[in-house]
C-alpha cells in the first residue's frame, strides 16, 4: 500500500430533514496494485451502518492508521 490512500472512509450520520449530515472520518482505502479491489482500513465502525468512501481533498489528511 501506498502511504497517501485512494479514498478516506467516513461515517455519515443523518440529521434532521434539511440539515447537513455529520460526517466523521474513519478509516482510509487503498486500490490494490492490480485494479481489482481496494484495501480498507477502518479505526472505528459507524452505529447506523453507513460508510461513504470519497477521493482526499489536498488538504485533507487521512486518518491515522
């Protein structure tokens, strides 16, 4: 795996209708090598069961593994 990952994992939790979800991060993904699949590497788990994987903003820093 490379250092900087592919994606951060978060957790996203809902609010009320019309608000903005909380988005927490969680962990960090990686693509394998080969283009087949992703490793994934969570620190915490999310309670509702979602979690929404998106590229690294360049200031973003991925979660500590």
């Amino acid at each position: 795996m490379s250092n900087k990952p592919d994606f951060i994992a978060y957790s996203v939790k809902q609010t009320k209708e019309g608000q903005r979800g909380i988005w927490t991060a969680i962990g960090s993904v990686w693509r394998h090598r080969t283009g087949d699949g992703f490793d994934v590497v969570l620190n915490a788990m999310p309670l509702d069961g979602r979690i929404v994987c998106v590229a690294p903003k360049a200031e973003e820093q991925a979660p500590a593994k």
